[in-house]
C-alpha cells in the first residue's frame, strides 16, 4: 500500500511539473570561419502560451572590418497566435535595429526604429516558429519580427523553406526529418551559414 501511495505522489509530482522547454543550438560560420553561435528555446508556459526565445552572437571580420553583433528575439504565441513580440539589434555595442511588438485583442501596435504603425492580420508563423515548429508546407506567409512585417514564403525544393525579408535579406531554411538542419542568410556584406549542433 505504501509502495502504492508513493508511486502515486511521484506520478502527480511529474504530470503537474511544467514541461521541460525544447532547446537547440547552432553554429554560425562566414567564409568558412566560425564566427558565434545561437541558442533557441520553445517553452509553454502556465498560461496555456507558446514563448519562443532567441538569442545570436556573432564576432567576425568583413572586408577588414571587425564586426560584433548581438541579436534578441522574444515571442508569445497563445492559440497559434501572437500577442506579444520583442526584438533588438546591437551592432558594434550601439543597438540600432529594434521593434515592441503588443496586441490588445483587436490590434497590433508597433514601436521600432522604423517609427509606430498598426496592424490587425494576427502572425500565426514567425522566426521562433520556423526553427521550432518542424517543416510545414502548408503556412504561406510569415511574420519577420526585426522589421514588423509580412514576407511571402516559398518552397524552392523538397524540405526546404524561402523568404527575403524587406531589409533585402534572403532566407533559406533547410529542413531534415522534418526538424531544421541548417539556415542560409543572405546578407549584403556575406553570407551567414547557420548550421544545427543539438
């Protein structure tokens, strides 16, 4: 009986504790040469909500120049939806890319360094979802966080997901069992090779 009443109690203990948070890792390389690295993590929280959060530091020499870079992405997804979003860019220790995003149930409103705006299309798939979630073929658009804004998705070739974000950027994200393997960042100075290492 005891033996009974114990195993219930640990059986209670694991089903209410939260659920451990999905957490990858990446390498980033330029030229061939490592440069940083990335970590990104999905968690669901208390309150029934999806929080994706991102975090990339990159230290590499480009055309004789020494560029430092840390970019921070947070999301909060609730019902496949979003609700909330923050991103920053700091460059060379100046952060001069950033956006607030905040939804009050009806519309979304944007604070960033392109200025305010409003919205009221409610983002079902952005960055944390594309690494996170696994392949999907069946989402169109996309939600790119840095700029608050909408990109067309497209599919060049078999587990393999495209996109050029409005700041001239081209993404492609290369999938594998349907988990992400690797990502291409095509930029105007290089190109970023995101490559998974767990």
């Amino acid at each position: 009986m005891k033996r009974l009443l114990a195993s219930l109690i640990l059986l209670t203990l694991i089903s209410s504790s939260p659920a451990q948070a999905q957490k990858m890792a990446f390498a980033l390389y330029v030229f061939g040469d490592s440069v940083g690295h990335s970590d990104i993590s999905k968690a669901h929280d208390a309150d029934g909500n999806d929080r994706y959060l991102l975090d990339t530091y990159v230290k590499a020499k480009i055309l004789w120049i020494t560029r430092e870079n840390h970019t921070h992405y947070e999301s909060v997804f609730k019902n496949g939806k979003l609700i909330s979003a923050t991103y920053y860019e700091i460059n060379n220790g100046k952060k001069d890319k950033w956006s607030i995003i905040t939804f009050d149930g009806k519309v979304y409103s944007v604070d960033s360094y392109h200025g305010k705006k409003t919205f009221t299309e409610a983002p079902t798939h952005s960055i944390g979802s594309m690494y996170c979630d696994g392949y999907s073929a069946t989402r169109k658009r996309f939600f790119y966080e840095p700029e608050a804004d909408f990109s067309q998705l497209t599919f060049p070739e078999a587990n393999t997901i495209e996109f050029k974000s409005s700041d001239g950027n081209r993404n492609v994200y290369h999938f594998r069992g349907g988990q992400i393997s690797d990502v291409e960042c095509h930029t105007t100075l290089a190109t970023i090779h995101i490559k998974r290492i767990k």
